[in-house]
C-alpha cells in the first residue's frame, strides 16, 4: 500500500529500524515528521510482541533507468508509445512498492515525462533526471559538447552523466579505454557545475576515475577496476561512489532473468570478480558510498532491495548498507537536509515493515515484511 503526503498519521510504540531496545510515538503531519518521542517505559517490555511493527526511512536508488523497457535498446524502439508509457508507469509502481521512494534516473527520463507518470498514474516517486547520457558518440570537440549541453539543460534535468569508458557491450581489452580526451571531460564537468548541474560519471576504471576526482564530479558509477590508491582521492576529493553491484551478478548468470548472450555474460563475470575489492578498497578510505542498481527492465523493477544483499555480500556491515541506502544516498543527491532520516522536520519519506529489516536473512524476506510505503511531498512538488 501506498500512503501519498498523509495529512495527519501516528504511529504508536514503533521500532525505529536500527534502534534496538527503544519505542517511539511518531507524528506526520503535512508529510513531514512533525514529532519523534521516545514511548515510556510504563506502557510494558520493550522487546517485539510479534505484532510490531519498524519504520525506516525511504530507500534513495542513485542509479535506475526507469525509462527503459528492455536491455537491448532495439528492441523498445520496436515498442509504440503507448506501451512504453504504460511500462514506464508499472516501473514507477514497482520500484515504489519494494520502498524506494527516490530514484537518481541514469539516463533517458526527460523531466517532462516525470510529471506525466507522478500526474497521469498517480504514481509519487521522487525523480532527479540526468536526461540524455554523454557518451563516445559525443567525443566531437568542446564546441559541440556545449551546444549538446545546452539541449540537456534546456529539458530541465539536474543531472548531467558522462559515459566515460564503455560497459558490457565493451570488448575486455578495451573498456577502460576513455570515451573522451581529458580535455572534453573537464569541459564537461565544468561547464555542469558553471550552470548548477550536478555529474555523475559511469566508469569501470582506469584514468577517468583520475580525472573524475581532479575533476570533483559529484559521483562515479561502478568503478569495479577502482585501485586503493583511487579510493583514498575519492574519498579527500569528496566524490562518491556508486558501485551498482547487483546489476553484474545477474548479468553473469546465463540462465538468470536477462539470459544475455554467453559474451556478456563473460564480461560481467569479470566485472563480478572485481568489485568486491573496489567496495572494500572504498570502505577502507572512507568513500561515501551510495546504493544503485542500474535495473532498467520490468524483470527487475520492484527488487531493487536485491542490491543490499550484494553490498553486504561485499564487505560493508549491515549499518553501512542501510545507510549507503538512504541517509549517505540523500547527502549525495544534495538532499540530506530533509531525506534519508526518519528526524523531526523531515519529509515522511518511510517504509513500514511488521518484522525487524535490519534482520532480515536475504531481500526477498525484507521486501515481503513491507506493510506500506509512505511518501511525503506533494504531487505538485515531485513535479
């Protein structure tokens, strides 16, 4: 169930997830937490009755394509408008349900069709666009670069993504290959931020994660070939990292949900075996680190919360992965100051589960223990 901008809503006696040992009466009011206060004592033991239920904030995906309505872009191009739209509505309504309340879209959501999804469906998922993605096609000179960033910042997205190297459709030996020279990168970058636009920049290494910092993008995406050394500038230069784990594992799997071809299936095997030390390698240099997941067809909208398995699996702690997930990923997004937090005065951006999330065994227990999902703006100000 979806709760849209309750007017007025208490919670008696709730866990706050990550709160052992503690009850608290909650107030939305507006949509924002009006008031948070720890129950007293006297109302009995503090332990879950088995009829409890825990609030947690929101979960913030940092990369999705909710766009998108298959892997291979052919094949939505064979698709009319009307049932994209329609695919693009249920992708919205998915990734709501499984408590992602705030989606950083990676490429190809212009604003325009936001309103239309959050006005026309009813569907009140918070969405930070980067619109069209920057990538080799686009390695044409700085002149072009601006007048094509132009066109971007004329859709209204907030967002401007750098494809810096290639991805699976990348031969092996080439995917740490730069897609622009280093002065078109930092034209890019530059040009971004002179017109208040944010940059994120897919990477799987190599020297565009050095001009990414030099550069102090925002936050790089995926960085499996990321090095120690790398890390330690990511984390003094400030800038995030993505990793978007999940997305490889099911891509390695040729019998998996995306039965991609045997030559891709092989370069996201490769991409599987080095994240775990880039992950560890930017826990280790205090990286912020924010949750992604990079889905973008209808088999793998609504698991999102798949991708905490995976950044578990990887070395950060239970804590670090809640946290990567929604108080870490509402910093990156330039919105800590009022989501991420179940806190007085933020929006009431929340999941309720009858069962305790941080204890849940895998994603699939977490996401069947959600009883609803609140979101707290109004439909005028997600769009």
């Amino acid at each position: 169930m979806i709760n849209k901008h309750p007017r007025e809503q208490t919670f008696n006696r709730i866990f706050i997830a990550g709160i052992e040992g503690k009850r608290f009466d909650i107030t939305i009011k507006d949509g924002r937490f009006s008031s948070i206060v720890e129950s007293g004592r006297e109302y009995g033991e503090l332990a879950p009755s088995g009829q409890d239920l825990w609030i947690s904030p929101g979960v913030i995906d940092l990369h999705t394509h909710l766009a998108w309505t298959d892997f291979d872009h052919d094949d939505q191009l064979r698709r009319d408008a009307r049932e994209i739209e329609a695919m693009q509505a249920e992708a919205f309504a998915a990734t709501l349900r499984t408590g992602v309340t705030t989606a950083r879209d990676a490429g190809g959501l212009p604003p325009g069709t936001v309103a239309h999804l959050v006005q026309h469906y009813g569907q009140p998922l918070r969405v930070q666009t980067s619109s069209d993605m920057l990538g080799a096609a686009d390695a044409r000179g700085v002149k072009y670069l601006e007048q094509h960033m132009k066109e971007i910042f004329d859709t209204g997205a907030g967002w401007i993504k750098i494809m810096a190297t290639g991805g699976l459709g990348a031969p092996a030996e080439k995917v740490l290959d730069p897609n622009f020279s280093q002065e078109e990168f930092s034209f890019i970058v530059r040009h971004a931020h002179a017109h208040h636009k944010k940059v994120m920049v897919h990477t799987w290494g190599g020297v565009t994660i050095d001009w990414s910092i030099q550069a102090k993008v925002e936050s790089i995406e995926h960085g499996m070939f990321l090095t120690e050394e790398q890390a330690n500038g990511l984390a003094q230069s400030g800038v995030a990292y993505v990793p978007t784990a999940s997305i490889y594992r099911i891509a390695a799997d040729p019998a998996g949900v995306l039965a991609l071809p045997p030559v891709i299936c092989d370069r996201a095997a490769r991409a599987v075996e080095a994240h775990p030390n880039a992950v560890r390698y930017a826990k280790r240099a205090g990286v912020r680190i924010g949750f992604g997941t990079d889905y973008a067809t209808p088999a793998l909208h609504g698991y999102n919360l798949q991708e905490l398995d995976t950044l578990l699996d990887y070395g950060l702690t239970r804590v670090e992965a809640w946290q990567a997930a929604t108080a870490d990923a509402a910093e990156i997004l330039g919105s800590g100051h009022e989501l991420g937090q179940i806190a007085e005065g933020y929006l009431a951006d929340a999941i309720i589960f009858d069962a305790d999330p941080y204890q849940a065994g895998n994603a699939a227990q977490l996401r069947k223990s959600i009883v609803s999902v609140i979101t707290g703006a109004a439909e005028a100000d997600l769009i």
